[in-house]
C-alpha cells in the first residue's frame, strides 16, 4: 500500500510558470520604449503650452500717457473718453492677419503698476507709453516707472523668451512744430522722449555707481538697488542702443478723442497705422 502511494506522487507532472522568464535585453527595450513615449507626451505637452503663451501685448506707462485711448481705437474703432484707473482693462485685438492679440493695460499709479509682471509670462511685446507732450516737465517720474520695467525684465529668468519692447512717444501731434525743422511730429516726439529718458535714466545710473539712493529722483519709497541699467559701453552714459536687456524700439503715435478710426480725415488716419503693422509683424 505504501509503495502504490509513492509511486503515485513520482508520477506527479512539474508545474510550469504562466509567464515566461523574460530576458534583460527585452527590460532594456521596454524600458526605453517607455521612456520615450513618456518624453513625446511631455514635449507634446509643453509645445501646446507654449503655443498658448506669448500672446498679450502690454501696456504700461505713468498715468495719464493715454493707453487706455489706444486701447479703445485699436479694439472698438473709436478713441473714447477716459479716465485715471485702478482696474486693469484687457480686450482682444484682431489683425488684418487674421491673428489675434490679447491687448492689457495695466495702470499707470504707483501702488498698481507692478502688476505688469504678472502677465510677463503670457506677454508677445511690452508697451511703454509716454505723453510726448509733457515729459519734459516729467521726466524724472517717467524714468523711474520706466526703470522699473527695465528692471524686471533684465530680472526673468534665461529659460523665459524676452518681449519685444517698445516705447511709444505718444500725443506727437500736440508737439508744435519748429519752422527751421524738416522733421516730422512723429520723429520729433520720438527724439525728444528718447533724449530725455536716457538723461534721467543716466542721472539714475550715476546715482546708484557712486552709491546713493535715487528716491529722490521721482521714485516714491522705492529702494536704490533696482538694476537693469547695464550698458554695454564700460563707463559711458546709458543708451538704449546699448541696453544690455535687448532691443528698444520707438514709434510716434497719436488718437483723437471722440473720433473713429479716420480721425479728421486728413489722410494720416489715427496715428496708429505704424503701430498696426508692427503689431502684424510680430504676431
């Protein structure tokens, strides 16, 4: 009886494993197989991303400066009345190329104008706006608002695309013309907003070299370590062809309140057309 039992359990079949032994070299290929369609996913992912971003314009400037006119002529083809706010305005712009531009303004007053770094992140060009007409009485205050922005830019990351900037030398058409100057207002506000603000700029530059504060040189309570003046002529005065934070670009602009888009009909529509092509040029 005892051996009928032995014999039995030797006649037992081996179990086999279900899942076959795998090799190293098959891990390997599974392994990067995996990891590649892991890196397509995320590159698919940050191209959507990025596609999404670089597509509001800016505008900033001191109170006063008229972004919130150029805004309503671009946006609703009529230049509108405005007021001093607190509140940022955003609206869509659409191109004659089809594209569109997502157009913020963001206040001009001391205690809101920062805001603008908020939205650097998603920003195509950053707009500084100067009354043309009036910064030589100024100067000082439009300088140090402007340093501000130049400040933070040069602050961004190197992973983060700079924005265009421009300045806009705006209400060029309240500038009376001189009878001896074959310039034309636009070239005119253009020089006189890019003299004085590299003057003031310098003046903000030398103050901080030689160690002193520049609250007194129209800031309101602001620190004296605020960068993004560096040229790159060692020792010469501040220039904005020498900016080390990139390209400046200027153009002369103008709106008449309470007018559409043709202005007085004196062919020079609203003295934004330069300013639209270059909007088209970029987005």
């Amino acid at each position: 009886m005892e051996n009928s039992e032995v014999h039995v359990q030797d006649q037992t079949p081996e179990v086999s494993p279900v899942i076959p032994a795998i090799s190293p070299q098959t891990l390997t290929l599974a392994s990067l197989s995996v990891a590649v369609l892991c890196l397509a996913v995320f590159v698919t992912l940050y191209w959507r991303k990025s596609a999404s971003r670089g597509n509001a314009l800016l505008l900033v400037g001191p109170p006063d400066g008229g972004k919130t006119a150029i805004l309503s002529t671009l946006v609703y083809k009529e230049t509108l009345p405005t007021h001093t706010s607190l509140q940022i305005n955003s609206s869509v712009l659409s191109l004659s190329s089809s594209k569109k531009l997502q157009i913020v303004d963001i206040p001009g007053h001391p205690r809101v104008r920062d805001q603008f770094q908020e939205h650097l992140q998603d920003a195509k060009a950053l707009i500084f706006v100067v009354d043309a007409s009036t910064v030589s009485r100024n100067g000082a205050a439009v300088a140090e608002h402007l340093h501000h922005v130049l400040h933070a830019l040069t602050s961004l990351p190197p992973s983060q695309t700079l924005p265009r900037l421009m300045i806009l030398a705006h209400k060029s058409d309240l500038l009376k013309a001189s009878a001896s100057s074959a310039t034309t207002p636009s070239v005119q506000a253009i020089n006189r907003v890019k003299t004085i603000l590299e003057r003031e700029l310098e003046r903000r530059r030398a103050s901080q070299a030689g160690g002193v504060g520049v609250e007194g040189l129209g800031a309101e309570g602001e620190g004296s370590d605020l960068g993004g003046l560096e040229c790159s002529s060692s020792g010469g005065a501040f220039r904005f062809a020498e900016w080390e934070g990139g390209d400046v670009e200027f153009l002369g602009t103008f709106v008449k309140v309470g007018t559409g888009t043709d202005g007085e009909k004196t062919g020079d529509g609203d003295g934004l057309e330069a300013f639209r092509e270059w909007m088209n040029e970029i987005s």
